[in-house]
C-alpha cells in the first residue's frame, strides 16, 4: 500500500471501520435474539409511534388548513390520509431494515 494515495488510503480504512462497525452490530444483534417480551414491545411501539406521529400532524395541519380557507375540500381529512400513508411506508422501510438476513446485506 506503499504506492497508494493517501485520499484513497483514507477511504479505504473508512470502510473498514464502517464494516467493522457494521458486523458488530449484527452480531450484538444476533446474541439479543432471546430478548424478553418487554423488549419486543418496546419495537412494536417504536413502530406504532412512527404511524401515528406523521398521521396527528397531518390531521392537526389540515384543521389549521380548514380554519383558515374556506373550501368544499376538507384538508383535514385529505392531510390525515396523507400523514397515515407517510407514517406506514416510514414504519415498512424501518421494519424491512431491521429484519433483513445476513444474506441480503
């Protein structure tokens, strides 16, 4: 590695620290698989929270949309929608990412 240049010397011991960094993780995860009852909850109410926070904004946006303009088209509804739809693709992207194999990574 004498002849390499040192921005890619640089580079290269990034990713070994990302990769390292990475495979420790797996495998502290790997370990905690036999985690408690009180553990899996905590996830399913990590998930649960990332549903309902962006579905209570978009709610709370479109009253204050309502109050304001005064059409046929109710935002409240229209952005409750919108804000339920936010939230679930957040929660599937979260979830597919945890749960993905050794294999797909």
């Amino acid at each position: 590695m004498a002849d390499t240049d040192p921005v890619e010397r640089e580079q290269a011991e990034e990713l070994r620290r990302t990769v390292l960094r990475k495979s420790l993780r797996r495998e502290r995860a790997r370990r905690r698989r036999d985690d408690s009852i009180w553990s899996w909850l905590g996830t399913f109410g990590l998930v649960g929270w990332t549903v309902v926070i962006p579905t209570l904004l978009g709610l709370a946006f479109g009253l204050f949309l309502d109050n304001r303009i005064d059409t046929s088209i109710s935002f409240a509804i229209t952005f409750l929608i919108t804000g339920a739809a936010v939230g679930v693709s957040m929660a599937w992207y979260w979830v597919r990412q945890e749960s993905r194999g050794d294999d797909d990574r």
